[in-house]
C-alpha cells in the first residue's frame, strides 16, 4: 500500500507561532526513505525553524483511510517495530516522564497523546491514575491495546469531539509535539479536553540544544553542500520557539525543561547491559531526569495551562 503526501506551496508564515516574518535558511533537510530534499525555513519572531514545504494532511489521521491503515500487515509491522524499540523505551521516557506528572498535575486522569504502544500507560495505571492513551495511527492503536491499556484511535484535530471536554488533568505527549502539522491549532484543540486547572507535558527535541548548533555551524562552513540534518520532523523548537508556540496558542508556560534524554547513544549502547541489575535502568532514567542543563540538553519538556 503506497499512499501519496499532498504536498502545498510554500508556507507563507511560521507555524509554530503564525508569524509571517520568516526566511529561507538555505539549507534542507533530507528524507532518508524518499531521497527528498526539504526546505528548511526559520522564524525571525521565535527562532524557531521547520520544514516550509509542508503536506496538507498526514495520512494516518485521515477517517477515510483508517481501515487500510488497520490492516493486519500494518498492525504487524507497529508490532515489530514497537518490539525492537520497547528494550530503550521502557528504561527511558517513563522514567523521566512520571516526576513530572506526579509535580504538576494535581488530578488523576491523564491522556497519553500520541501514545503509540505506550510503555507509560500501564506504569501510571500502577500508580492509581486514571490514564488511556489517543493514537491516530489505527495500527499502533491497536497495538497498544494488546497490553490490557484503553487506547482510542482518531483524529487529534478533532480530540475534544472523540473524548468529551473536561476529562483530563493532565495531556502527556513525547516526541509528537515536532511531528505536528499545526502545533498552534493542535494547542487549541486540546483545550476543551482539559479539566479546570488542567496542564500539558510536551516533551521534544531541542533545536537549540549544543549538538544541534554545532550540526548548522558545521554544514554552513561546508557550504550548504550537504543537508542540514536528516528529515525526522516538520517542526524544530528551540526554548524560545517552544516559549512563543504555547503563547500564541494561549497558553502560560509554567516551566521549560531542558533535558538529558537517554535516547539515543545511552539507550543503545548502555542500556541494553543495565537491564541485567533489575531496577538500575530505571534509577538511570529517573537521575537523568532531575537534571536541568543547557549545556548538556538534548530534549525540552514544555509544562503549561490553558490561559
């Protein structure tokens, strides 16, 4: 099954905070799997940069297209994807995402947006939260849903529609919130689904992080010649970009994190030895996750409410 990207013209301002003061940075970014080149474009308001040739919608959010995207070769292949990364996942992310929950959230019932197969699910089911997961890919929904949690498969765009308003005290979601088409609307829309006093706890990669600045400086003193970066997302947040994305979604920014993920050379290379000594892993993950670094950043957890 091959289903096309509709691609649009150019956008005519920034996404991530609707500015129309934005410029080609002359560089692109290169997707690994169709060999294309995609502009990359950065914001003169936020700082922040993405992808400007941006497609109209993502497939797998479609209802149209929801029982191809279900079929059992797709629901195979979320598995042994989520199976191979589930040995990182699950001595990762939960780990530094349940502090945070447990901080600011002063309910129980939590949304895992973007759930996938959802290693934090159970563990916050575990600790007496009221907690399901909202996945747009029909597959990994019911892929999820194998492990016992109550996962509902939809349109993000149209949450507080699916779920009912008011439900949640707190809406979690990691590495989805630079995966969005439009992160303001997205902000918007998760509103109603909110409870009075209710947060978000987006957590994703930070464009403005050490590694990432010595990536541009690197490509702009080699003239452009080589891509940017690999295309992993449509949107790249910096604290500012993330800052001024969550303000003009109306918003108030309780706090940004800058985080020490262990995803990535960690999770790969460390890891995988720690699990041997039950319980290591995840004291590694929660340590990791105390820490509040500019230097070492690789990640930005953004914490905010409703205005």
């Amino acid at each position: 099954m091959k289903l096309g990207l509709p691609f649009t013209p150019i956008v005519s301002r920034c996404p991530l905070c609707l500015s129309e003061d934005i410029h080609d940075t002359g560089t692109s970014a290169l997707d690994q799997l169709t060999q294309c080149q995609h502009l990359v474009f950065e914001c003169d308001a936020c700082t922040g940069r993405f992808i400007a040739d941006r497609p109209q919608y993502i497939e797998k959010v479609e209802e149209d297209l929801a029982e191809a995207l279900a079929s059992p070769e797709r629901v195979a292949q979320r598995r042994a994807y989520f199976a191979q990364r589930r040995s990182s996942d699950e001595n990762d992310y939960p780990y530094s995402l349940i502090p945070l929950i447990e901080r600011w959230v002063s309910g129980k019932r939590v949304l895992d947006l973007g759930c996938g197969a959802s290693q934090l699910l159970p563990l916050l089911i575990e600790r007496g939260y009221e907690a399901i997961g909202f996945e747009s890919d029909p597959a990994s929904a019911q892929v999820a849903r194998e492990s016992g949690v109550t996962v509902i498969s939809g349109d993000w765009r149209k949450i507080a529609d699916i779920i009912g308003e008011g439900r949640f005290d707190c809406i979690v979601a990691d590495q989805v919130f630079e995966h969005m088409l439009d992160p303001v609307d997205t902000l918007r829309a998760l509103k109603p689904a909110l409870a009075d006093g209710g947060v978000v706890i987006f957590r994703f990669a930070n464009e403005g992080s050490l590694s990432r600045k010595t990536a541009v400086a690197w490509a702009r003193v080699r003239g452009n010649e080589q891509p940017l970066s690999h295309f992993r997302y449509w949107n790249y947040f910096n604290e500012r970009a993330a800052r001024t994305c969550f303000s003009a979604a109306d918003y108030e920014v309780l706090r940004v994190k800058k985080d020490v993920s262990s995803q990535g050379f960690l999770a790969r290379k460390v890891v995988p030895a720690l699990t041997a000594v039950p319980g290591l892993p995840q004291l590694v993950s929660r340590t990791m996750a105390v820490i509040d670094s500019t230097v070492l950043s690789n990640g930005l957890t953004a914490i905010a409410r409703p205005i």
